[in-house]
C-alpha cells in the first residue's frame, strides 16, 4: 500500500500588475515552489502587465508537504530578476476543495521575514536540577535546507534560543545552508511558568542586521508533561508584522488540485480492472453497461480526468482500440445528424484527445517541428484581415515606400500558403511514421462511421470523423499554442502568435472538408481557398492511406516499435567531471544525454555514437546540487554503484529550472523501483578535505539532507501506473455510486 499525494496546476493568467520597466511594462513569468523547493518556471511574456500562459502542470510529491507558492517575476537581462509579489496556497486550503481551487488570488507582497525554509533538529529536555528546582534542557544538534541569504547562495547561521528573558545563541557556522552545531543550552524552569521557549535561526551578517532564517515555539507546559521530545521541527516565518494590503500588486488566475491517493496492492483492484475490460472485449454484443454508465453519470467538470484514466488503464491492458471503439460506437448510436458526430465534449472525444497526446505526440513532433520552428525563426508580420492590416515601410538603401493594404494581404497570403502547402506536405509523407496503434484506431472510427452513414450524400462524413480529432482537436491546438504542446520552450510573441492562429484556421478549413459554412465565418481567408482545396485532396488521400492498415500489418508494426523503445528523455546536458580532490571548475563539456530504462548514455552530437554511462538499475539518487557548488545554477547530481559495487557521483547541469526538473523527474521514475535508494544525500561536493554543504570531513557521511525521489512532474510519455489508474477509476466510481444503483422496485400494495 503507497500514499500518494499529487498537485494538477493550471496557471491561466495575470491582471494589472504593476510596471518594473522603465517603458511602463513588465516582463512576467511565475516560478512555483512546493515548500520552497522550486519545480516550475513558465514561459515569460514579454512586455505586457495583463500576461496569458495557460500553462499547465502535474506534480506528483508526497502527502507531508506543507504549501505551494506561485511568484511572479519581472524578467530583467542586466540585473536580478524583480519580485513582483506572490499567492500562496496551504495544504489544507487545498484540501477544503476536493474539487480545486480554481479562480482570481490577488498577489501580496514578498516579505523576507516570512521567505522562511528548512527544519531544524532538536532534543528537548525535562531534567532534575540543583536545589530540587528541575531545568529545561534544549540541545541545537543541526539544521538543513536553511534559506540562502548571501550572495554566495549559502548563510552563515546562529541560533538564539529564548526563554524567560534569558537568551543564548550557538557559534556561528560560516557559508552553509546544512550547519551542525551540536551545542546543549539550559534553563532554570519556575513553577508554572505559562512562557514560550523560542527557538530562532538567524544569519549573521558583519556589515548589515542579520537576516531572519525562521523560528519554532515550544508550549512548556507540554514539554514538562512529556518530559522529553527530539526530532526535526519546520522552521515558521515571523507574521507579527501587518501586512501591506492585498490587490495592489495585481491578481493571478489559478486552477489547482490536490489529490491524496491511498494505492493498494495490483490484486485489489483486478475484479474491477477484469470487470472492465471483459466489458470492453464484449462491445456493444456484451450484457455489460457499466462504460455506458460511467459517461452518463459523469460530470463535465471531471470528464477529461475520467477520459484520460480509463484510456491510460486501457492502454496498459492492450485494449485502447477497443475501449475508444466501443465509446465510438455508443456515440454513433445516439447521434442523427452527421454534422454533430464528434463535436461535443463527450467521453468519447475527451478520450480520443488524450489517447492522442498519450500515443501521437512523438508523431505529431516529427510531422509539426520544422513548420512551427520556421514559423518562429522567420517572424514575418502575416495578416489576412483588412480591418486588422498595418501597413508598414518598405524599400532598401534609405529609400522607404509605404507598404500598400494589398501587397501586405498578398504576402501574407502567400507566406500562408506556403506553411500550409509544407505542413500538408509532411502529413502525406508521414503514413509510415504514425503509429501502428494509433491507425488502427482511426480505421476503426473511419469503418464505424462509414457503416453508420452508408449513403452518397455522407461520402466526407468518414473522412470528417478522422480529421475531427487529428486536424480539429490535435494538430491546431498544437499550432496555436506550441509550447503547451512541448514543441517550443516559449510562448510566442504577438506577431508569431497571429501567424499561427491563421495557419490553425487554414487546417481547421481543411479539415472540414472545405464546407461551406467554414468559409462563409471569415470570407477573407478566400485568399488561401486554392491551397485549401488542394489540401483537402491531399488529406483525403493521407487518410485512405492512413486507415489501409491489416491487422497482420499492425501488429507487425507494433513488434518492430517495441524492438525501438523510444527514449525516456533525451537533451543537451553539461557534465562536470571529478578530478582528483574535488570537480574543477573548469571541468565541463556539453554533450547529447539519452535515457531509456537500459542505460544513461552520451554522445557528441545526436546522431553520433552513444555511450553508455549508468544504468539506471544501479542509480541510488538523482538530485539537485546547491547553487554555491559550482557557482552556477540548475545542476544535479547522480549518485550510483559502479560494475565494482562503489559508489560514485556525476554533476550534470541543465540550462533552466524546467529542464532540471524533467531530468530529475525521469531519472527518478526510471529507478524508483531500485534496492538501496538512498533516504539522504549532501546538496554539496566534497572538495578539498570537506562536503562544501555542511563541512563534514567524512567523505563517507550518510547526508544532511533528505532526498526527495518523490518528487516529479507527470510528462505525456511517462510510463503507465496501472495500480494508480485503476484506484482513480475505483474512487470515482465511487463517487457516483448512488447514480449507478439500479432504482428500487415499488413495495407491493398488497400483502
């Protein structure tokens, strides 16, 4: 039995913010924090005070985290990025909503006496003293995770220890965030004292006031009752202070969840994965309705969660065709009208949208990438609307020319077609790259819909049904919006962004066979009717392809993919080498990583030859690594056994949070399942004759920090959890139990 907790964040968008830059703008993006642990950096969005990411986020943590902050900041390249404020949620103000907080939270102000982290370790003690009066005995053993207030990314730290009006303090331990002191202070007890002993993490600061770390109160009159108490206590802001008003800071429009899960053992829920998929295996010729079921009693608010945990649930057990096959034929047997099938958001179509990203992104990268990265690198200023046209300068050599309405419409026409003509190009091209289980899929859709609409007059309806989901519910939300697609690291800019949103609504028109209703919406994307038209031929001769697939031919195609297990994660990593008495800091070199569930391997470039450098089955924690370290950011740190059983540590650094995050996400699930994970771990190095965190002089030493293997970010292609699907179907269903009870017969009338 595992407990497990999991945050689902949508960071929609900022309001009136206040302007950082001297132009009266800002440059904002939001960082994310779980317990001051940063997880997530979005995008920035380049001068506005009203900024739109619509970013979205899965962290999977264990249940004992305390809270999430989001702070948005002002992006600046000649100096420190500016705190513009932050909203943060607590655990339990997450769960007071079981269905998540979703809304406006105005920003307050980022004050550094509440900016507190870390835990301190403590012994307190009830002991008999001289002349029969008892003493309170408080042992300061070591701290960790304590906030960096220098700009070496370290403290240099002290504790103060109040009680009575009496204060001790420890020695100061210089340039760490893992300081051990080890020192024992005592009080002399009076009967029936009601004070609070005080126990405050300070930074010691020669030129400026020092710098609160965090404190922790202690009720004496428990402590006297329990006579002994140990352990590591979290360090808790000073909020004495009034707080400067809210709301003039802006707003932030967030949706988070909080999920805890109690996840049983596989055989718990076998009768109810059995159950399923004898149903599914059974279609519609089956006495079962319990799928039926599921869809009607089933909110709107939770459908695509739903959706997307009998598909991943499914596509474990092998049978993600048939469950999308039968959810097609339930919705082909209530629909009447052609034009209907598949527009609404029903379990059916949310189902297809993450089978989708679950099974196609890779394809859709393959097909999408070099359009969407020319679209960016060009920048070109594209507009069809007359009523939005900007005419601009033209000419060389000094000798400008406005720039009439029409030459401006025709190059954008044909900047257009051209992105059209090359994406369509690509999408013919690529029949043999699309997946064997996701053509299976579209031949199925396409041979129940040609069934259920048989006649002349619905020749494109089959066709349609295809394109519904590949064009309309795929490939142009991924245009529009590629970086929620992972296909670039940012957002696009105001002028790329209208580029994209036409070229979306070209394979929007194209996907709609080229109706005539699409094109009577906006009569001015008639300019593009010639490659439109074009592109429906192309499209239809894709899909007649695409859907021409045997099942001898599928699942050979299937055994040929499984024989080239895609990579877990693959990028551009620096790698830091140790040398003799320590990792030199000079000592780096960039080169292409690549992990699959057999080895972490390096190569020059990504095409050349790899090697291996661990196999993840020998890897005992992958971390990050203090900033001060190597006096720079985004580094981790591998610890694994070598061929010879010894343990040995690589530093390898990443160009951003994000990046730092998913590496350490895939590393962790590729080698959660290991013996001999390690529960603590040094966020230093050892460099000369000590750990650089917490100035041990064993190398040898367990760690003074915990490892936080837990922690990761859910990606589109992680592996399955089948134990976890099948818990999250089992709750919801639930859920709805009373809705799933057949109505109780009427008592008879009479005896």
């Amino acid at each position: 039995m595992a407990k497990r907790s999991s945050l689902s964040i949508r960071i929609v968008e900022g309001k009136n913010l206040p302007a950082k830059d001297i132009t009266g703008s800002s440059d904002p993006y939001c960082i994310v924090k779980v317990d001051n642990e940063p997880i997530i950096r979005t995008a920035t969005v380049w001068k506005t005070l009203c900024p739109f990411w619509g970013e979205e986020y899965q962290v999977h943590l264990p249940p004992a985290f305390h809270a999430v902050a989001f702070y948005v900041m002002d992006e600046d390249a000649l100096s420190r990025d500016d705190v513009i404020g932050k909203v943060c949620l607590t655990r339990d103000t997450l769960a007071a909503h079981p269905k998540g907080f979703s809304g406006w939270a105005h920003l307050t102000e980022v004050d550094p006496d509440e900016e507190v982290q870390g835990e301190i370790h403590l012994r307190l003690e009830v002991v008999p003293g001289p002349r029969a009066r008892r003493l309170l005995r408080c042992s300061v053993l070591e701290a960790r995770d304590l906030a960096p207030k220098d700009r070496n990314g370290a403290s240099d730290p002290f504790v103060r220890v109040r009680y009575s009006g009496r204060t001790q303090e420890t020695s100061i331990v210089k340039k760490s965030r893992y300081p051990r002191w080890n020192e024992m202070f005592e009080f002399e007890l009076e009967e029936g004292a009601a004070e609070a002993l005080c126990v405050e993490a300070w930074d010691w600061d020669l030129v400026s006031r020092n710098d609160f770390l965090g404190k922790v109160v202690f009720n004496v009159q428990k402590l006297c009752a329990a006579q002994k108490e140990e352990g590591w206590f979290r360090l808790q802001p000073d909020q004495s202070k009034n707080r400067r008003g809210e709301g003039n800071l802006g707003s932030l429009q967030l949706e988070v969840r909080l999920r805890d899960e109690t996840v049983l053992p596989s055989g718990c829920y076998q009768p109810l994965v059995q159950l399923l998929c004898r149903e599914v295996k059974l279609g519609t010729q089956g006495p079962g309705q319990l799928i039926a079921l599921i869809e009607e009693t089933t909110s709107t608010e939770c459908r695509q969660d739903v959706a997307t945990n009998l598909l991943k649930l499914f596509l474990g057990q092998g049978l993600a065709k048939d469950f999308l096959d039968l959810l097609f034929q339930l919705e082909l047997g209530r629909t009447s009208e052609a034009n209907t099938l598949f527009r609404s958001n029903s379990l059916a179509s949310k189902s297809m949208e993450s089978f989708l990203k679950v099974a196609g992104m890779r394809y859709l990268h393959g097909v999408l990438g070099p359009i969407i990265d020319k679209v960016f690198e060009e920048k070109k200023y594209v507009e069809l609307d007359p009523s939005k046209v900007e005419v601009k300068d033209v000419g060389c050599s000094g000798l400008h020319r406005p720039q009439t309405e029409a030459e401006v419409l025709e190059q954008s026409a044909q900047t257009l077609r051209a992105h059209l003509a090359a994406l369509l190009s690509a999408l013919s091209r690529s029949v043999r790259a699309c997946p064997a289980v996701v053509r299976a899929t579209f031949r199925q859709l396409f041979r129940r819909v040609r069934e259920r609409f048989p006649s002349a007059q619905h020749e494109n309806v089959p066709f349609i049904a295809v394109t519904s989901f590949l064009c309309l519910r795929f490939v142009s939300p991924a245009i529009m919006a590629p970086k929620l697609f992972h296909l670039r690291e940012r957002h696009a800019d105001a002028r790329t962004s209208r580029t994209l949103l036409l070229l979306a609504k070209a394979v929007q028109n194209v996907g709609n066979m080229d109706a005539p209703a699409s094109r009577a919406k906006e009569a001015w994307m008639e300019p593009l009717q010639p490659t439109v038209r074009q592109g429906v031929a192309q499209l239809k001769d894709f899909i007649t392809k695409l859907v021409d697939i045997e099942e001898k031919e599928e699942l050979g195609l299937q055994r040929a993919l499984s024989l080239q297990a895609p990579p877990v994660k693959e990028g551009p990593l620096f790698i830091h080498r140790t040398k003799g008495k320590g990792p030199l800091m000079s000592s780096f070199k960039k080169l292409h990583f690549s992990l699959t569930p057999e080895a972490l391997s390096f190569a020059k470039t990504p095409n050349s030859k790899k090697s291996a450098l661990i196999k993840p089955a020998n890897i005992r924690a992958a971390e990050k690594v203090e900033e001060k370290s190597f006096g720079s950011s985004n580094v981790m740190q591998l610890i694994y056994e070598d061929d010879a059983g010894k343990p040995q540590t690589v530093y390898l650094q990443c160009r951003c949070v994000n990046e730092l995050n998913q590496w350490l996400s895939a590393l962790r699930k590729v080698s959660i399942g290991n013996p001999g994970l390690l529960g603590s771990y040094h966020p230093g190095v050892f460099r000369g004759d000590k750990w650089s965190c917490c100035h041990q002089k064993d190398k040898s030493d367990l760690g003074c920090d915990k490892t936080r293997s837990r922690v990761t970010l859910q990606e589109w292609n992680d592996p399955l959890d089948h134990d976890l699907e099948a818990q999250l179907i089992y709750r919801h269903l639930l859920g709805v139990e009373p809705a799933l009870r057949p109505p109780a017969s009427p008592a008879p009338l009479i005896h």
